[in-house]
C-alpha cells in the first residue's frame, strides 16, 4: 500500500483523507490491520499524536477500530456501524429527521416509479403476502416498523438498482427511530397500511406515475407528523415571546372580535 508523506500544515486532515482513500481504494479491505503506530508513522512522515488523533478520529466514523493489545483494524464498514454516527445526530433531532425525509422522497419516490415498471410477479406476491401480515402486526410498534420497513426494501429491491439499495440500506438505519416517532400512535399505522395498499396495487397495475405518487404522498403524510405534538420552544434568553405566541393549551384565549 502507497502513502505519502504529509506536509506539517495539513497535519492529521491529511493522514484520515489518505487511509479513508486507501480503503475506499480496496488496499486496506474490511478485517484489514493497520501497520504499527510507529511505522505507519514514519510512512506518513508525522508524529505518532498527530497519528492517534486521525485514528481515532476514523474510529468516530465507525472506519477504523483499535483493539487494546492488538493493533488497528479496518472495520467490517458495514452500513449500520457507518450509519452510527448519523443516528446519534438524527436522534430526537425534528429538523434533521425532516431533512432525511425530504432525502426519502428525492430517492424513493423514483424508486417506487422504477419498480412499477420492472416490478416481477415473484415480487408482488412477495409485497403482496407482507401487506397481508401488517395488520396482525398493528399492536406491536417494534414488529409493525419491522415490516414497514421490509416493505420499503422489497420496493427498493424490485426498482432494479443495486446502488440505490445500498444507499437506502444506510438510511434505513438512519430512519429507524424517526420511524419509531412517527409509528407511535395507531391511528397513523393504521393509515400508513391503507398507504401501502395503495401503491401496491400502482406497482400490480405497473403504473409508474401512480406509484411515484402513492409513495410522496405516503412519505409526506408521515414527514408531517414528526414534531406534531412536540412541545413549543421557549424563545431565546433575553427575548420576549411574541404576542399572541401562547403555548398550545396555555395562557388566555385570543379575543375576538364580538367579544369586545
């Protein structure tokens, strides 16, 4: 394996962008383990702090793993232990959860329009067979959210496009416990079985616009649910509360008109 020696400015930036290049390369393949501090040290020309920093910066990442007695290893890059990082911003975070929605939508919404058109009988009876089970799942969030998400992968799968399997397979996991808030109340499994339904007879019919359109409706519905019973937040320290801007259920009704 090829490295460079770092120029002092760049230091340790350069050396996580050097081994991130080498395992996106393939030289230092998943299981891989690292050459010693020291050598790999001298073959980066850097000291070994600067090393230790840009290691367990890529050990954040989930790249890289250091075991205590046994060296640094390439991780098994696995798309939940990359994703880890992500689900630790995305947790209980509204606004970006709203942004992975809208990354949804852009994705699987073209694949729901793709699947329709290449979709297989194997696979609709296979969609056909899970949109069947849900029901009996509606009173198990754990197990409902386990299907749903099935559901979405079996669509993700008939689309035909290996890369874009791969990339909702990260935001699967990143979307897990957005699922988890969204899922929570019943009446909005029970609408999302209803939505499935329905863009699952646009993937029978082999309609791509139908499909493309059950799908961003679907999403829409359960994007706008997230922060909907979210408590208002208090105005920053120093600033006054706009009139009027009462929390939900608190303070004094607004005054109307025929009531002065």
């Amino acid at each position: 394996m090829a490295f460079e020696k770092i120029q002092r400015r760049t230091v340790p930036d350069e050396a996580i962008r050097q081994i991130k290049a080498l395992v996106a390369s393939g030289e230092l393949e998943p299981g891989h383990k690292l050459p010693s501090e020291r050598t790999l040290s001298e073959m980066l020309g850097l000291s070994r702090p600067s090393l230790r920093e840009a290691i367990r910066a890529l050990g954040a990442l989930g790249i890289l793993e250091i075991r205590q007695g046994s060296g640094t290893y390439v991780t098994s890059l696995s798309a939940e232990l990359l994703a880890h990082p992500l689900s630790f911003v995305l947790a209980s975070n509204i606004p970006a959860l709203q942004g992975l929605f809208e990354v949804r939508l852009m994705l699987e919404v073209g694949a729901a329009r793709s699947a329709a058109a290449r979709i297989t009988d194997a696979d609709l009876k296979r969609i056909k067979t899970l949109t069947s089970q849900l029901p009996g799942q509606i009173g198990d969030l754990e197990r409902f959210i386990e299907g749903d998400i099935a559901f979405h992968q079996m669509i993700h799968e008939a689309s035909g496009n290996a890369v874009l399997v791969a990339l909702m397979e990260s935001l699967v996991i990143l979307g897990k416990g957005s699922r988890m808030l969204t899922a929570k109340r019943r009446e909005i499994r029970e609408r999302t079985l209803a939505e499935h339904r329905q863009i699952y007879r646009a993937l029978k019919a082999h309609d791509p616009d139908a499909a493309a359109a059950a799908m961003a409706a679907h999403l829409r519905h359960v994007r706008d649910e997230l922060g909907s019973d979210q408590p208002a937040q208090p105005p920053p320290a120093g600033q006054r509360r706009p009139a009027g801007a009462l929390s939900k259920g608190r303070g004094r009704k607004p005054v109307r008109s025929g009531d002065r």
